[in-house]
C-alpha cells in the first residue's frame, strides 16, 4: 500500500496536488503546521481549505505549533509543540482524533519519542525505506520525494513495495507546474504520474492512520522477496522484446513454479526484459537460476542497460565461477559491487549470445532483484 503525505500546510497543496488526488478519488495526510494556519502565514493553506479537505475524507497529521528542531526543545516548549497543535486541530476541525505526528525535519531523538508516545499513536520520519509489520510505529519510514527525485525512481519504490507487500509512505512538499526552483518543490505533472502510476500497478492507497491501523493487524508473514522480473511469467512491469527463439513458458525444465525460460543463445541472438525504469540504488544484486540442458558450457552474457548505455555486464559462466553445468539447475548471484554498479535506471536486461555460433537450449528460471 501506498501513502501519500504532504508535509507543512503549502497552500499550492491545497491548489495543485488536491485537484490531482480528487480526480482519481485519492485520500491524503496533510500534516499541518497549525501556527502557519492558525496565524495566516503567507504561502500556507487558509483554515477553510483545512476544512474543505477533513469534509472531502483526507487524514490530518500534526506537525507541531512552528515547526522547530523538537531536539533543541525545553520540555515545556516540547509538550507545547506536541500537545497544543493537536488541540487546535481538535477544535478547529470537525475530526474525532489526530492519532498521527509528523517530526520537523526528520529530527528526533528518545526524549523527543518519548513525548510524542504520550500524545500521538505514530510518528512518521523521513527515514528512507519502507515499512513492515515491524516497523515501529513511532519510526515510520517516509521517502521524501524531492525535486531531484524522478518519476521512474518513484516508480521503483511502488513496484518493490508491492512485490514485498509492504507500505510506501511519500513525503511532498510543494509543487510548482514549472521548474522547481527549491529543494522541496515538485512538479504537478510528475506528481500526477505518480498518482496514476499507483493506480496502474493497483496498488492501495491508504492515509497514515488507516496504515497504521492495517499494520497493526496484519497476520501475515513478513515477505523477504526481491522484485521479481520472472517467476512463472515477467513480472513487476517487464516486458518481452526477445529477439532470439526462446519460450518464456517452458515446462519440460523448471526450477520452481510452472514455468521456465527456454533460449536458444546462437549467433548473438539475446533475451531482452524491457521496464520503464528500475531503480538500481534500491538493490544490492541480481538472482537468477540457470540450467545447461544436455551440454551445458553455455556463452551467455548478461547486460544490464539504461536505454542508453551498458551499466553492467558479466558472462553467467563468471558470475558462477564455473561453467553452465548440464542436467541441473544453480543460482547466479551478480553482486552490483562487483559490477561497480551503486545506481542507475535499468531499462533493459539482457541474456545475449556470446559465441556468435550454435549453442544448446539453455534455461533460465526466478529472476530477481535483491533490496539492500
Ligand atoms: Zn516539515
């Protein structure tokens, strides 16, 4: 599932990201900076939008009185921050409770935890990752989506949070339809790409108490899977723009499942797994099972590619430190630290002919990518 918080009280929030959200009948969490609205700064949402957005069904967070470094607090001035913005959101907004906090800056420490316990049910961080169902409540993890961070990055988190099952919360700030100028900015175009990119991949939208909730009561097991690429079929958003003879529906040899990949790897001829972006700093390397058929000894090179470039290769017969054995099935595991590999977009992957000559059928099977 997905969460979609904005950060502060902006009022482009209110003007841009709010149409994007109720045109595809999406609720958010605003955490709200409640001076900025209680006192009318400039640039911030005016208390009548606040409440236009509570009677359209979005979730309020508190995000303090003025938004200081909770660390650098006296205790009152603390409980202050804590206590009495949740009690102005109380009586100036028609909501029952406001079980969420959001911390400034990302900035706390235990004594800043400790108080936050005492008011709010959970606290969201702009730690990056996502979160499990044990994740502390108190240490929600948050991306925060800045303006250096692209769509096909984004993308990325929303695929590999659900092929964990696991919960997406992104952080905005403002948006601007032009350039941005600031760090917190973000453009509305590439936030409605977001937005239908969610919705693309089906992934549930849920505002931050209603993810805590569900967090709550899940029974399920913590999945520990990567971001499949093939299991029984391409997964994850890969598509098949193989050249070569091959069959993405093997069954005489499988590994695990129904289904295989059976590849005539001759005359140069290649697999190629085409995604709109991967974001390779999400992962730390690439898992795969190969078998030789009846000969074994197989040239395959493997090519990871950004539509533009090669950002690694390796021959499989390397990646395993021995020939492609006949008759049976072994992992590859391709470290990106041994590719030199910390970050890119993969847009293509490759298993590709290296002999340019005629090779037997060779298998392959449950391919992944493994998170940090
Ligand atoms: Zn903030």
């Amino acid at each position: 599932m997905v969460t979609i918080t904005l950060d502060d009280g902006w009022a482009t929030q209110y003007t841009k990201a709010r149409p994007a959200l109720n045109a595809r009948n999406m609720d958010a969490t605003y955490a709200l900076v409640t001076n900025a609205i209680s006192q009318g700064w400039g640039g911030y949402m005016s208390l009548a939008q606040v409440q236009t957005l509570v009677a359209e069904g979005n979730d309020i967070a508190s995000h303090t009185l003025t938004h200081p470094d909770l660390t650098t607090l006296s205790a009152p001035q603390l409980t202050s921050e804590l206590q009495d913005s949740q009690a102005w959101l109380l009586s100036n907004l028609n909501v029952s409770a406001v079980p969420s906090f959001v911390v400034p800056y990302g900035i706390y420490n235990n004594t800043v935890q400790g108080s936050i316990r005492q008011y709010y049910a959970s606290s969201r961080t702009v730690n990056a990752g996502r979160n499990f169902r044990d994740t502390l409540v108190y240490e929600l993890r948050g991306n925060d989506v800045h303006r250096a961070v692209t769509v096909a990055t984004v993308r990325g988190w929303i695929d590999q949070a659900i092929a964990e099952k696991s919960w997406l919360i992104l952080v905005f700030h403002e948006f601007v339809d032009g350039t941005p100028t600031r760090d917190t900015q973000y453009k509305t175009a590439n936030f409605a790409s977001i937005l239908n990119y969610i919705q693309t991949r089906g992934a549930r939208t849920v505002t931050l108490s209603e993810g805590v909730a569900m967090m709550e009561g899940r029974t399920d097991p913590d999945p520990v899977a990567g971001l499949p690429i093939y299991a029984d079929a391409l997964e994850s958003g890969f598509a098949n723009w193989s050249w070569a003879t091959h069959s993405l529906d093997e069954t005489g040899v499988v590994h695990a499942g129904s289904s295989a990949i059976s590849f005539e790897a001759d005359a140069w001829s290649g697999l190629m797994f085409h995604h709109s972006g991967v974001d390779l700093s999400l992962y730390q390397s690439l898992e795969l099972w190969v078998h030789g058929g009846t000969t074994g000894g197989q040239s395959v090179q493997l090519v990871l590619h950004d539509g533009t470039q090669t950002l690694g290769a390796v021959s499989l017969d390397a990646a395993l430190g021995a020939a492609i054995a006949p008759g049976t099935w072994q992992k590859v595991t391709v470290p990106f630290s041994s590719l030199g590999l910390t970050s890119g977009t993969l847009v293509d992957l490759y298993f590709q002919d290296a002999s340019g000559g005629d090779q037997a059928t060779v298998y392959l099977d449950d391919i992944s990518l493994i998170p940090h």
